[in-house]
C-alpha cells in the first residue's frame, strides 16, 4: 500500500505494509500521555515492522510516555512563553516530532501565548470521559449506580453541609482537573450568588488539591472502615481511564465513576510540531494512519480508552454503569466541535484558571486605581453606571478570591493626589487575614476626581519600586494597574524615561509582574505594552467594554503564575 502525501507544495510518499524494502533511517519522535503511550508503541511496532518508509528510507518510531504539563513546558520555553502553573522548561530540552498530549486544551493554551505554535493535523486518536470519581460506598449514599447526578447536583453537595471532603489534580497542570474546573464553573452560572458559589466549590477543591494525580489517588480511602471512610478524600474529577486503572489493582475500596450530565472528554490529539520537516511530516502522517487501524481500538482498550467516536475495543473493562458509547471527539483541535477545547477559547480557560490561582497561590499585589475624570464616564452595557463602579465590583469580586496567603495594597492616581504626586497611597501592601475589611473598605470608596487627568507614567514608576523594595520571596510580587487612558501628567515624567528606569530597576532576583488592565476604548495598548515590556513580567488586558473587566481581571490574574521565586 502506498501514499502520497502532499505538503505545502511538495510532496513525499509514505509506504507501508505490503510494501518492503527500505534502506537508511527516518527516526521519527513521539512524546505520548503516559496512559495511551504503550498503545501507540505498540501499533507504531507494527507500523514499522511492516516496512515502514518514506521514499525507501525506512522509518524507526521512538515513544515516550511523557506528562503533557511536562512537554508543554518545554514548547512553552521553546516560544518564550509561559503557562499558568507550569512555567516554561529549559530551552535545552528536545521537542518531539508529535505531540499526543491527552487533551486539546493544552494546544489551545499553548497558542494563546505563542502565536508561532501552529501544530498541524491535532486529530483524535482517542477518548476518556471525564468522570466523578468517588469511593463506591460514598457513591452508593448519592444514588449511585442508578440515580445519573448533574454538574449542578455535585455543585451543591460541595458547597452545602460537609459531607463531601472534594479533591482534585492541579487543574494548571492536569487536563481532567481543568475539565472538572470548568464544568462546574459553567454549572454555578452567572450573577453575584453564582460567584459566591464558584468561590465556595473553589475552596472546597483546593483543600484537597494535589500537584501530581498519584498523590491525590493516595488519598482515596484505604479500607471500609468509618474513620478512613470519612477522612479520606470521596469524590474527584478523574478520567474514566483512571478509575479503570486505580481499580485494576484490586483495592479494598473500589472507585466508581459517575458519568454526570454533558460530560467532557480527554479527546488526545495527534499534533505535528511545527519545527518538524517534510520527511518526518511524511512519516508521521504514516503513523497517525497506522493509528486509525482497527487493531488499535483493541490495543486502546486493553490499556482502558475508548476510541475517537467513543466506542469500545475488545477487552474494554469499563466502571459499572460505563456507556458503551459517548459522543465523538473526531475534529481537529481548534477548538470546534467533538474536542476536549470544543466551545472553550482561551479566555474562559484563562479566567478559570485566574480565579484558581487567586486560592490557591499565595501572592502579593498592589492594586492601583484610575480615578481621572474619565472614569466617570458611563458604561450603557452595565445599567448605565460609570467605569468606576464596574471597576469596584471587579476589584471586590477579586478580593473575594484572594486567599488569606495573600497580602494586597490599594493606590489611587489621577493628577496632583498629592501635591503634584499624582498617586496616594490608601492602605499598604498588607496581609488579608488582619487587613481585607479595611481594603475592602478602600475599594468601596473609590471615586474619580472631576476634571483630573491622567498620571500614568509617575504612578507606574512609583507602584513598581513600591513592590520591589517590599519584595517577599516565595510570592508572586505583582502591581495591578487600572486604567482608561493615556497619559495626561505635563508635569510628570515622560515615557522615555519610564522606559530607562524601569529597565535599570529589573532584577531577576526580584521580578515583578506588572499588569495593566485597560478600561474601555480610549486605552492605546500600545502605549501600555511599552511599560510591562520594559519590566520583562506581565502583561496588557484590555477591556474594550468596561462592563467585561471582571472577565479580564481573572485573565490577568491568570497570567501571574510564574513570577514566585
């Protein structure tokens, strides 16, 4: 058998099969998801034991089962970008020619940062529900295996009484933790008493967080025993390959997984890296039809995933009340129909990961306030209220995340505050467990000052020496800027020389983020841009309906991860 392949204008033949005879080697790399590389390793044997070539030259597979969070470092690192909760990995680290990451979510993360990270194909090659896995004994209380429970059934249990203790894997670092994470977001809904419910399903997970899936399955409970029972963590966002796994090695306790209404799946798209050439293009595109093969249902089955369009192979040992079927995950990773990123764009990623991060890692940040006379302006998308007042209920809604582990300031800036200072300072950088009443007072009074300009480019210079000279380490330090305008300060410095001071002041030692979150139409990003460029850490939001700020604040948030040393 053999195929022609045509790539941007060239073409190259991948030959397979019954075809034989090659000469020389194309080695071609694959980092796999840990849980389905023994499948692709053995279907690529096949592949290649068959005679696998490209024009005559034989090709040679190598698979490594390899943590997506790991792999997405090292792309990260390659584009000079970093990811919420992972970072980027050293730029000594070696690409792979395909990436099988276990979710799309991790391609759609990684093109949001690095506009150069083009993958091609990103096709399915397998599936695993996301499930709620929970102890079958703690099941059974909850109706299991007959009851079907909602998203918004286990939303409710986790934040009304105690009698769920919740866990989860890093959702920064794990797909069916991100996945769990944002199911139960879309199950809160919108509104003041849906965020007060996503913050108390927020907490109730990151008690029993784990940065790593093996720590958190050593938290199940061990035996039948009430205490453990009862200590122990009883329900989980896993995927239905884990609980397949946990079980094969015969605990006392069993798992069962709970397939709850529109559940996500880990979708494990094949990607193409971008830096790989033609003759690996042509091999991979070789294994990647290897891997649609009907032998390789089975070989998925036998190491508990499904195939693309959900079914099962031969030997399938699902959960109790597994479907025989669920919905396809056979589109491309772009984030459109059938995938793990299907519906979902970086920002609702981001947002959820913001507000996670806001519990979960302890952080310091100076919130600096506009006040001009701008920000009086109303905003006819929320009720006709001015930007300050959807200013206030961001920054409030913000606040409410912020765990006790962090410390938080509050500054004001317009034209001549002070004197000709055109920022005052309303409470210091100060710990929210004896401070948050008092800042939470501050944020309520702000008020914009009639006629006042814009002090921009003093206050940026002035929040950021702040932070620094009261640097901690072990905290993301960060300044928070709000604005709506340009710089507006003839008394002040000008950007040139914000520019020179902030470069002198950078010290990787003491890194700061600087975040400027923008307020309406009238920003000039790229007025914006110069100043956290100039601080090598952070980044521009900008939100060109005010009524959206808080969606953008959870964003910045989110891009904070990363600055801690």
């Amino acid at each position: 058998m053999a195929i022609v392949v045509v790539l941007a204008g060239s073409w190259l033949g991948y030959q397979s099969l019954a075809d034989a005879g090659c000469t020389g080697q194309i080695k071609l790399t694959v980092a796999a998801a840990t849980e389905i590389a023994p499948a692709v390793e053995q279907a690529a044997q096949q592949w290649t034991a068959g005679g696998a070539n490209v024009n005559g030259t034989c090709v040679a597979v190598s698979v490594s089962g390899v943590n997506p969070a790991t792999t997405a470092s090292t792309v990260a690192a390659k584009h000079g970008v970093s990811l919420t909760g992972i970072g980027s990995g050293g730029k000594s680290a070696v690409l792979p020619d395909v990436w099988i990451a276990d979710s799309s979510t991790w391609l759609l993360r990684l093109r949001s940062e690095a506009s150069g990270f083009v993958p091609t194909d990103g096709k399915s090659i397998a599936k695993s529900p996301v499930v709620v896995a929970m102890p079958e004994p703690i099941a059974q209380q909850v109706g299991w295996p007959d009851k079907k429970l909602t998203w918004k059934d286990l939303l409710q249990q986790m934040t009304t009484g105690n009698s769920l203790r919740t866990g989860i894997v890093d959702p920064t670092r794990d797909s069916a933790g991100l996945a769990g994470l944002l199911a139960l977001g879309g199950a809160a809904g919108a509104g003041p008493e849906a965020k007060a419910t996503q913050v108390g399903a927020l907490r109730a997970l990151a008690a029993g967080s784990s940065s790593l899936r093996d720590d958190l399955m050593q938290k199940f409970p061990r035996s039948l025993d009430a205490a453990d029972l009862a200590s122990a963590v009883s329900a989980a966002p896993l995927s239905e390959e884990d609980v397949i796994a946990y079980n094969a090695e015969r605990p006392q306790v069993k798992l069962a997984a709970l397939y709850l209404d529109q559940t996500p799946s880990l979708d494990y798209p094949f990607a193409v890296m971008p830096e790989v050439d033609l003759t690996r293009s042509a091999a991979a595109t070789g294994l990647r039809e290897a891997l649609q093969q009907p032998s390789f249902k089975d070989q998925l089955a036998s190491v508990g995933l499904r195939a693309p369009d959900g079914t099962v192979g031969a030997g399938f040992s699902g959960p109790v009340g597994a479907p025989q079927a669920s919905p396809p995950a056979e589109a491309p990773a772009t984030g459109t129909e059938g995938t793990a990123a299907a519906g979902l764009d970086a920002g609702s990623i981001n947002q959820v990961l913001g507000s996670w991060a806001a519990i979960t890692l302890p952080g310091r940040a100076l919130a600096v306030f506009d006040v001009s006379g701008s920000m009086l302006d109303k905003v006819p998308t929320a009720r006709n209220v001015d930007r300050a007042t959807v200013t206030r209920a961001a920054a409030s809604q913000g606040l409410a995340l912020f765990d006790d582990k962090w410390a938080v300031g509050v500054w004001l800036f317009s034209t001549e505050m002070v004197g000709k200072q055109p920022w005052k300072q309303i409470v210091p950088i100060s710990p929210l467990t004896s401070k948050r009443a008092e800042i939470q007072e501050s944020i309520e009074k702000i008020r914009p000052k009639p006629n006042g300009g814009t002090g921009l480019y003093d206050t940026a210079l002035a929040a950021y020496k702040n932070v620094q000279d009261t640097w901690q380490a072990g905290r993301v330090n960060s300044v928070l800027l709000f604005t709506d305008g340009q710089n507006e300060n003839k008394d002040g410095i000008n950007q040139k020389t914000l520019v020179n001071e902030l470069k002198k002041l950078a010290d990787p030692k003491r890194p700061v983020r600087m975040v400027i979150i923008g307020i309406g139409p009238g920003v000039d990003r790229n007025e914006l841009e110069v100043i956290t460029k100039a601080t090598s850490s952070g980044g521009v939001f900008i939100a060109q309906d005010p009524a959206k700020i808080g969606e953008i604040f959870l964003e910045a948030i989110s891009s904070r991860a990363g600055a801690a040393r």
